[in-house]
C-alpha cells in the first residue's frame, strides 16, 4: 500500500513588516506588500503565476507499506516554488526573476511503523540590495536569503504530521496540510535581523538554520475581521510592546479594539494565562461589547506590534460572535 501526504509552507510579506530605509520603496509604490494568502491553497502553480506569494516550500513525499504493516519504501516527491519581484517604475512594471536556491532534501529518518522527511526551501530576489551585513564580507550586493524548513512523519497506520521546524526570521511563513488548509503560522518577524544576518553561512545553505517560533491559527472571523481593519485605513499607526510590556489590564476602562500583527501575546485572566495568540489575533472586542471593561490582562511572550481601531468600524454582528466564541473558550 502506498501512502501520499504533503506539508506547504508559504512566504508572504504583511503591511507594514518592513523597517528603516529599506522600507521607502514599499512607501512610495515601487514595491509592494501581499495580501494574506488564502485559508485553502487550491492550486499553488496557479498562485505563484499571480504573484500571490515569494515563495512557497512545498514538502512532498510517500511510503510503501507491506502487507504485514512494515515500511519497505518511502521517498521524497516535492520541491520549492519561487515567484518574481514586481516593481512599478512610473507608469511601467518591471518583473525580475526571483532566484531559487537547491532544494535541501535530508535523507528520511525511519523508525517503527514512521518515516519523518525534511525539506527546506528558499532563495532570493532577484533585484539588488547593497548594505553593511553581520560578520564576513562585512556587505553584501545580493538581498538577504529566505527560506523555510519544513518536517513530515508519515505513518504505517496512514496518519501523517507536518511542521514548521526552521524559518528564516522574515517574512511572514503560513503552513498547510495535506488537505490545503491553513493550520500553523510563524509568529515573529525580524527584518533587521534578516536583512543584516541572512546570507552566506547564517543560511541552511551554509552552517545552521534560524528555529521557528510557530502559533495556532486564529479563527476564520477573526481572519475577516483583520482583512476588513487593514482595509479601512482607520487605524493607529502600529505599536511596538517589548517582551512582558502589558497591552491591557484586567479591569481597567477601554474600548479599543487591537489587531496583532507581530509577535505573541499572553492572555491572562486572575493572573493565569488563559492561551497565547499569535498575528492576526482580534483582541479587546469583549470591551466594547460587554460595557467598557477589560477582561484579561494582554502580556507580550515576544516583541510585538500592533493596531488599534474603534469598534464602530466593525459590525456589532460580528464582534458579538466574536465574543461569543471567547466566553466559550474560556469556560
């Protein structure tokens, strides 16, 4: 019997995940930032050919199993996908090809009834982006290298797991199953540490992998409802928290909503943490909902950054859901 599963990590750059100088060409329209991929990939070929992505890690792979339930075979059968830098110089838009790097495929690890595969993925743009770099040669001509290490265990029995075990520290990396559906993101950018330390050794390609700090999902609503906040253009410039900063405390008056678009937060309730949320989170809504008082203290786990918006920009439908869902969770 022969099992087939996959694990697809895709690399996006969000709204404002880009610092410093570097950032004007995003500012003034030359560059441009993504829109967040969608909740289901249906044919990744068919996104990369619309620039909906940088790059993709598309992690592949199968094993046969005998009649006895033993593993006789197993290989890996997918690879990486690198789409193209689009820039608009005037009324004119220029693509330069992105440039890929080989595809790292680690021989599987095989144990009692599993087989566990590693791929990682990555390259660079294709445009040039001269700067002062983090050890040897001191600076660099090329741009900084991106990338995604991804593992999948594949089963006797047929189940199968897949995970985001490496990352470069930018930009911002989402994981799919095997059906295509979001399940894992990475929770932190750094693209100053990315831009100054992401080439020659500090790659895979060289000497050592970055680890990745993962989140859970946030719900569908949730996912509408920052589209939504983003599109509005109504919210604060962003805020950055340093490691265990406090957004909000339990009890004190607000009626904010915040959007978390970097970083993880801890969610305490009595001095308990409740859960950790990670980017695009929704947080606040039961505020604005339940009279004007915070129900949790908001801590920040990493560096973070967030928005702020009015709740009479969302629809009380939906923020009412939304609390809803979080009494629920909480019980």
């Amino acid at each position: 019997m022969r099992i087939e599963s996959s694990v697809t990590a895709i690399s996006w750059i969000p709204s404002e995940a880009v610092d410093g100088l570097p950032k004007i060409p995003f500012s003034v329209g030359v560059a441009h930032y993504d829109d967040p991929p969608p909740d289901m990939i249906e044919d990744l070929n068919a996104m990369r050919e619309a620039d909906l992505f940088r790059e993709a890690n598309e992690l592949r792979a199968f094993v046969e199993v005998g009649d006895d339930g033993t593993i006789t075979a197993s290989g890996h059968l997918g690879g990486g996908h690198i789409g193209v830098t689009r820039m608009k110089l005037g009324p004119r838009e220029l693509s330069v090809a992105a440039v890929a790097l080989p595809t790292i495929q680690n021989d599987p690890e095989v144990g009692e009834g599993w087989v566990r595969f590693t791929q990682t993925a990555g390259g660079r743009t294709g445009m040039p982006a001269p700067r002062r770099v983090s050890g040897k040669p001191f600076f660099r001509i090329n741009s900084a290298i991106a990338w995604t290490t991804l593992a999948l265990t594949i089963k006797a029995d047929g189940s199968t797991e897949g995970e985001l075990i490496g990352a470069s520290p930018f930009p911002r990396h989402w994981v799919y199953d095997k059906e295509g559906k979001l399940f894992q993101k990475s929770g932190t950018i750094d693209f100053e540490e990315w831009y100054r330390k992401a080439h020659g050794q500090s790659t895979p390609w060289g000497e050592e992998d970055s680890p990745a700090f993962v989140t859970e999902v946030e719900s569908a609503l949730e996912r509408e409802l920052s589209h939504s906040i983003m599109r509005k253009d109504t919210t604060s410039k962003p805020r950055r928290l340093g490691v265990d900063e406090t957004l909000t405390a339990q009890g004190e008056e607000g009626n904010e909503l915040y959007l978390l678009l970097d970083g993880v937060l801890a969610v305490e309730v009595d001095g308990e943490t409740l859960a950790e949320v990670g980017p695009g989170s929704i947080l606040g809504e039961r505020a604005v909902v339940e009279g004007g008082k915070r129900t949790a203290t908001l801590r920040a786990v990493t560096p973070a950054k967030v928005v702020s918006a009015s709740g009479d920009e969302i629809e009380p439908s939906a923020l009412e859901e939304l609390a809803g869902a979080r009494r629920r969770e909480e019980s």
